[in-house]
C-alpha cells in the first residue's frame, strides 16, 4: 500500500497531497499536524476512509516518529513525505532516520523556497531522531514543547527526554 504522509497543517501542502492522492487513488493519506485539514480532502472528493489523523506531533521529528506505527501498521510500501520546499532537507534526514532504510520514501515538495537555517538545523534533527530510533527515547526541547501545548494532544507515545528549563 502506497501512503502520502502530509507533514503540519499548511493547505498549500494539502493541495500538493490532493494531486498525489489522484494518482494513487488507493493510497491512505495520514496528516500529522496539530490542526489537520481534512475539509480540504473531502472537499477535493477525497474519500474520509483514505484519510487517517495523528494531531500528537509538536514538530518534524514527531511528526515522523509518531506516525511511525501508524505506517508500519498499514504495511505501506513506500511512502510520499508532502512537506514545503524549505522543510525538504530536514524532513528527509528525519525520514531516513526513522525508517532507516525499511522502506521507499519520496519527497514531494511544495513551492520553492529554501531556508538555510533549516540547512543547520537538519543535522541535529537526525541525530535526534536516530537516538530515538536506537533507544526509543526522544530528546526535544521542554521550552518548544510547552510553547507549542495548544496545538497537540497530551497523549504521549514516547519515552522521553527533556532538555532546558
């Protein structure tokens, strides 16, 4: 089963998700954002059963490892990653962290720019996402956590590892 994993909330990338959803008609698709947008699927004439939400993530790296199981539960054999263009970079060193080689991924950018802090923040972002993959714990900011609370559930699937005050 082939699955388009639409990374944040942003309806511009729901759009880039909506095209590939046409050409893989029996694709699942599964939003990982803190406000999904499945209005803008089911408007388009997306099936609600082809869509699966998971509002637990605070960032790229959870958005990752908390869909992981979700994904490996659907037996998917590749997976399109929609994320924005300036997010690429970063979004797929998180992906092969995660996966690891597991199973196909592919990057479906939307617009064009580019960030390059994003470039330096990529890094760490993968070491923090192998540790996790290693040993089950998640490093991450207490501060970029509490900072992004009103946008994600409480339910917490990983072991964790706060850093900062």
């Amino acid at each position: 089963m082939d699955v388009i994993l639409h990374l944040g909330g942003n309806s511009q990338r729901a759009q880039t998700a909506i095209e590939l959803a046409n050409a893989f008609p029996d694709a699942k698709i599964v939003i990982s954002s803190e406000t999904p947008c499945t209005g803008v699927y089911t408007n388009a004439g997306i099936d609600r059963e082809r869509i699966i939400v998971n509002d637990e993530a605070w960032d790229t790296v959870t958005n990752l490892t908390h869909t992981y199981k979700e994904l490996k539960r659907l037996h998917c054999k590749r997976v399109f990653v929609v994320t924005d263009m300036f997010h690429t970079y970063r979004s797929s060193l998180i992906t092969a962290a995660v996966w690891g080689g597991r199973i196909p991924f592919y990057m479906v950018p939307h617009g064009f720019s580019i960030n390059k802090k994003d470039e330096k923040y990529a890094i760490g972002q993968f070491f923090v996402t192998l540790l996790w993959r290693l040993t089950g714990v998640l490093v991450y900011s207490k501060k970029l956590k509490e900072n992004r609370k009103s946008i994600y559930t409480e339910t917490e699937k990983h072991s964790l590892f706060e850093l900062g005050y």
